[in-house]
C-alpha cells in the first residue's frame, strides 16, 4: 500500500513538473499586459539586444506607444473585412520598419531584422505545429478491417 502512494505522489509530482512554463515566463503573461507595459517590455528587450542609447530608447518607446494607439483605434473601427486588416497591417509594419531604421545605427538595424526574421520563423513555425497537418498525419492501410 506504501508503495503505490509512494508511486502516486511521484507521478502527480512529475507531471506538474512538466507542465512548469518556466522557460518562457513573459509569453504567459503577455495577455494580461496592458499596452504601456507590453511597450516597455518590447524597448527594455530591444535596448538589451541592440545597446539602445537613452535617446533611442524615448524613440523607440514613442513609436511604440503610437503604434499601440493606433492598434486600438483600428480595433475598435474593426468593421473593414479581413483582406483590407491584411493590407493595412502588411502596410503598418512596413511603414514602421522605416520608422525603426530612421532611429537605429545600421548595426543595430541589420541585428534588429535579423532578430524579426527569426521571430516570423518561429510564429510560422508555431502556427505550422498548431494547424497539424490535415489528411497527411492519418496513418494509411484503410483504418482497420471495415467489412463486414
């Protein structure tokens, strides 16, 4: 009887342990930021990755802040069909990728798009492993024996 309470409390203790989402603890979070607190978490990054001086880091900061407004205010006109927020969004992240090259040196731009091209690699790759993979998982050979 001691020993499976024992091997009980082992596997309960285990297998919490391996739900722990530890390795990414602001990811989890990131739902219950506000706006002000999801820029300062994206310019205390950047200024950590690429050795933002204070003055880009006001910048940085700036841009951030009105792009937030603005994802707020685009939100709540939220009436324009799904392919025209494709373009505006496709547009806006364009028009704020030369608003960031304006404020970087170009070292820390070229570390900068190599950090976003990274970050699209692993969204794809997330959305890839979320979507599985339709028809082509499902093992072959008829699913069993269905005559009757």
């Amino acid at each position: 009887m001691k020993k499976l309470i024992i091997a009980a409390l082992l596997v309960v203790g285990v297998s919490s342990f391996a739900q722990d989402n530890t390795d990414r603890p602001q990811r989890a979070n990131m739902g219950n930021m506000t706006p002000e607190q999801r820029t300062e978490q994206r310019v205390a990054r950047m200024t950590k990755d690429l050795n933002l001086d204070a003055k880009q880091q006001e910048q940085v900061k700036q841009l951030y802040t009105e792009q937030a407004q603005a994802r707020e205010a685009q939100r709540a006109n939220a009436t324009d069909k799904k392919d025209q927020g494709r373009e505006n969004m496709e547009a806006q992240r364009k028009a704020m990728e030369g608003k960031i090259a304006a404020i970087l040196t170009p070292e820390q731009l070229t570390k900068w798009k190599a950090s976003q091209d990274k970050m699209r690699e692993r969204m794809q790759q997330r959305m890839g492993d979320r979507q599985g993979g339709g028809m082509d998982d499902r093992p072959q050979g008829g699913g069993g024996n269905m005559e009757n």
